[in-house]
C-alpha cells in the first residue's frame, strides 16, 4: 500500500521513529497497569482495581491512536512483545502489591512520558507535521490529568 500525505520521506523517518518508541512506551505502560489492576493489595482496593481498568482502556485507545498514525505515514507498525520491550524507553521494572507503591510508579511512569512527548511535538513541529504533533499534544494533555489523578490518591 503506498500513502502519500505529503511529507519528505525524511521527516516520514524521524517521525516514524519516534512514533515507534512511543507505540512501545504506550504498550509496556498499559501491560504495567493491567498487571497493576490484578495484583493490587489495597484497603481502597475495589475502587482502585476500578481505576486502573480505566485507565487500561484509555491506554489501549491511545496506543492504537499512534500505531494506526504509523500506518497512515505509510509505515509498518513494528507490534510484537520482543520489539515493545527493545524499543520501549520505559522499562519493566518488579513492584510491591502495596497500592500507593503501585500508582506512585505509575505516575513516575507517566511523568516520564510527559517529557518525552514534549520533546516530540518540538520535532513535529521543527518538521512541519501538525497532525503528529496534535496527537502528542493530546496525549500531553490527558496524561498531565492522569498524573493528577494518581498523584491525589498518594
Ligand atoms: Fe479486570
């Protein structure tokens, strides 16, 4: 299939490159939190079980808003576990059951996406791609929200 949106194959690179790395992020961070709706010992446990399901389907959302931007650059998306955990910047990391360990880690998790996503709509916008950028923009602004979020239950 070709696609042609209309940039240089060289911004098309860049961009699928860090479109790559984020897919990845996306989808070790969305394992992290699934496995943190399961293994959570918490006195709030229902209601935090119940959070982090949502927040597991907002994520499957997201990461499949960045995979199919991939495709529409007319690029394969690179989608098995091995190549999420080698091209994911967040690392898998063993965690206590505790409940505020848990969203402790996962805010640090998002913090770090937080910079990393700045980081990309710098490069969207230096190459002229407005609709990357849009996309990482929003997921800057939901995942500011999410850090709220965790960060008030600790
Ligand atoms: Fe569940």
């Amino acid at each position: 299939m070709k696609t042609n949106c209309g940039l240089p194959q060289e911004t098309v690179r860049k961009i699928v490159e860090r479109l790559t790395s984020l897919t990845a992020d996306l989808y070790v961070l969305l394992t992290k939190t699934l496995r943190f709706h399961w293994n959570m010992e918490d006195p709030r446990f229902y209601f935090l079980h119940e959070l982090l399901d949502g927040q597991y389907h907002q994520l499957l959302e997201e990461v499949d808003l960045v995979a199919e931007r991939i495709r529409q650059l007319g690029k394969p998306v690179s989608a098995s576990m091995q190549e999420f955990l080698k091209e994911s910047r967040l690392k898998e990391v063993k965690s206590a059951m505790d409940g505020n360990k848990m969203l402790a880690s996962l805010a640090e998790s998002y913090e770090q996406l937080l910079k990393l996503l700045r980081a990309d709509v710098e490069l969207c916008d230096k190459l002229h791609d407005p609709a990357t950028s849009d996309i990482c923009v929003e997921l800057l602004r939901k995942f500011e929200k999410r850090v709220w979020i965790l960060r008030s239950h600790l």
